[in-house]
C-alpha cells in the first residue's frame, strides 16, 4: 500500500520562478496570496495555500496549495501538504529541532482545526496570517472547525509568534472571487450534524 500527495504541475512551475529569498512578511504573504488564487483557477483545489519559510533569513523553502478534492484526502489542506514537504526538503519531521533555523510559516487566513494541530506539532515558531476571524467562512461557505478560543496564547506557550493583519484585503478578495466563481465548496456533509 502507498500513500502520496503531490502539488499541481502549475504550483511546481511556480516555485521555480520565485527568487530563493523573500526577505519582507508582505512579500511572502503575496506570494502565498497568489498560489491560493491560482489554485481555485486552475481547477486543482480550493482558495488556500501555505508557504514555509527560514523566518529570519526569507528564505523560501516550498508553498504549497489546498489538494483535498484533487487527490481524495480530507487532511490534504494547503497547510498539510506544505508542512510535509518542507520537512522532506529540510529532512527533519521537527522544523523547530536543534541546528535548525526558526521556521515560518505564512498561510492565507487562519488555519482550520487540523490544520491548526499540525502547525503545532510541526515545529514551526512563526505564523503569519491575513486574519483571524469568520470572515473566510462567511464568504465561502467552508466550516474551517473549533480551533481553542484563546488559540494566540495556546501559540505563545508553545513558543509560536503570531503576525496578524498582513494584506487582509488581498487574501479577502480571493474568498470573494472564489465564492463567486461557483466552485466547490467541499465540506463533509456541508457542516450538518450526523
């Protein structure tokens, strides 16, 4: 048996024309910004993509993009996939272990609630976000899940810094562009108990 994921031919195109280091948040954000509308227009999944970064340095280590629909698999989120390929790539499962550079991660709303644990377990220091509130579900439709009322102090605990606010609008209107394009919108059972 074997289980794999892989980003879209289009994200690995991608990847190769961005420069080996983007030293602003601002920068990384747009450029996570971008492959989240390139996903939905391209047909290879939903409105959300996640880079990781060296947090000091800028050095870009992968962004990838939401693969759920695409590939079959439910815990295919953008955060997901690109956590687990940057730890292939840094050859560590612990992106905060020994030796390593602090590693960010840059994601285009909020995480969900398992995306949010694997952020967590995955040993990044840093998250940057465009926004933390219903916004995204508001716009989409998508039930991004319970994640701990308190969830920026449950960060700082574990030693996470938490940047807010970055290109808000930006990432919003590709909710908007997403919502009106008429794609799916793939909840499980559209939120519905049972």
């Amino acid at each position: 048996m074997q289980f794999t994921l892989s980003l879209p031919d289009w994200a690995t195109e991608e990847l190769r024309r961005l420069p080996a280091y983007i030293p602003s948040v601002e920068d990384r954000m747009a450029a996570v910004i971008r492959f989240s509308r390139l996903n939905f227009e391209n047909g290879t999944g939903g409105p959300f993509a996640a880079g990781v970064f060296e947090r000091d340095s800028g050095k870009l280590i992968v962004i990838g993009v939401n693969r759920v629909v695409a590939s079959g698999c439910s815990s295919a989120h953008a955060e997901v996939m690109t956590l687990s390929l940057a730890q292939q790539i840094v050859g560590t499962y612990d992106l905060g272990g020994a030796g390593q550079p602090v590693h960010q991660l840059v994601v285009n709303w909020l995480p969900c609630a398992m995306c949010f644990g694997a952020m967590v377990w995955s040993g990044v220091r840093s998250l940057v976000i465009p926004g933390s509130g219903p916004e995204l579900e508001q716009i989409t439709g998508f039930d991004e899940g319970p994640i701990h009322p308190q969830w920026e102090d449950q960060l700082a605990k574990r030693g996470i810094s938490v940047t807010n606010n970055v290109l808000r609008e930006e990432a919003l209107q590709v909710y908007r562009d997403f919502a009106s394009s008429g794609a799916l919108v793939y909840n499980a059972r559209q939120g519905e108990d049972g």
